[in-house]
C-alpha cells in the first residue's frame, strides 16, 4: 500500500486530502512544515509527497531542494494562484508537478495517480520482492497471501493467479483466453465462460460492490482488466 505525505500548515486541507487519499486506499501521514516533512522522510516510507509552498519554519520550495538531495520520490506542490513564479521555482528545483488552490479532488487524485505510476515503473522506488500493491490491494507471492486494505482475503489458487495477473500490468486489457491460457496454461474453445465464473468470483471477494467493481474491471468486447 502507498503511503502519502500530507504537508501543509492549514488543518481543514489536511483533514479533506487525508479523506481523499484514504478513500482511495492510499496511507496517509501528515507534517505542518518543511522541517517535519523532512524528519518523517527519515524515518518512515514515502512514497509521493503532496506539499503546500507557504508555510512557516521551512516553506515547501526549500523543502523540496533539501528533499532532492536525498531522494527521488514524486512531489506534488500546492499552490495559490497568485504563486506563479513559485509554481517554476518548485519545478526547477525538482517538485513533479502542481495544484493550484482551491483544487478539485478529481483532478489531484488523477495526478497522485499518474505520478505513482511514473515512479513505480521507472524504478524509482525499491520494490520488495515478491510482493505487489495496487490501490490498496498487497499480494506477497511468497507467502501466497492477499490483503484488501489491511483485511486478508482467502482466494482460490485459480482466483490468486489471475488477480496476481492483473496486478502485474496495471492498466492492460486481457482477453478471456489469454487469462486462459497464461494461469491455465491451456488453450481451449469457450475460455471467456470459465474466466468470466472466476472473475465473478474474486470481485465478490476483494470488492466492495462487485456489481460496480472498483478494481478488475470490464472493457466491453476486449476483456479484463486492473
């Protein structure tokens, strides 16, 4: 599971970001200043911070350059309007991307998103072995388990393999016989019944409504996909 740093001196954005981000299965921690953001990035895993630019004791441009000399995780800026020359400063000084105030949720969780994205497939992050984490999903292929924010699930061997599958191309549509045929390993005429039973099955176990599942979903014609 990612975890967000949340780093702003004003509680009402802090409390409505810890509710956005927690909704969509992210852990939050929270700082008030440059100074704590930085004392937590040593001592907890981080993995995108999403930091205000005015604050007091240390402001997030300084924070962000102090950040760049020891790593290379995604920062998001939050900005005033009015900050224009900040908003360049920041991303100069190595901040990814920003949101200006007042931000639309929609908007801030897509750039969380893609900014998670970027980092996990560029290696930018160390990955521990064997194990996947997608949106609050965590698989650890060693022991064969599945946790759905934080609660372990017990799926089938056949519904493990596909869900394992799916989390390992975020993103890439799968057709019924290529599910088939990778955790089958098998090729046989009316694959997309027995895969479609499976499917059904683990959406009853890792989603919250599977008639409007939030994690596997359906691309009408094509297939399946995470």
């Amino acid at each position: 599971m990612y975890q967000i740093l949340i780093c702003d001196d004003e509680p009402d954005i802090v409390s409505a970001l810890r509710i956005y981000l927690t909704a969509e299965g992210y852990k939050t921690l929270e700082a008030k200043n440059g100074e704590e953001a930085l004392s937590i990035l040593k001592n907890q895993e981080v993995h995108l911070i999403i930091m205000d630019i005015m604050m007091p004791k240390m402001d997030g441009i300084t924070a962000t350059a102090k950040l760049r000399e020891l790593s290379n995780i995604p920062v998001i800026l939050l900005t005033a309007k009015s900050e224009d020359t900040d908003k360049v400063l920041g991303l100069n000084i190595g901040a990814d991307d920003y949101v200006t105030k007042p931000f639309n949720p929609v908007e801030l969780i897509a750039r969380v998103k893609a900014q998670l994205r970027r980092y996990m497939s560029f290696g930018g992050a160390v990955k521990e072995n064997n194990i996947l984490e997608y949106q609050g999903i965590r698989i650890d292929d060693n022991a064969k388990t599945v946790f759905v924010t934080n609660d372990e699930v017990n799926l089938t061997p056949t519904e493990y393999e596909i869900l394992k599958l799916l989390m390992q191309n975020p993103g890439k549509v799968f057709s019924s016989q290529q599910i088939y045929n990778k955790v089958w390993n098998d090729s046989v005429p009316g694959a997309e019944s027995t895969v479609a039973v499976h499917i059904r099955h683990l959406r009853e176990k890792i989603e919250i409504n599977p008639a409007d599942p939030r994690f596997v979903k359906v691309v009408w014609g094509q297939g399946y996909k995470m």
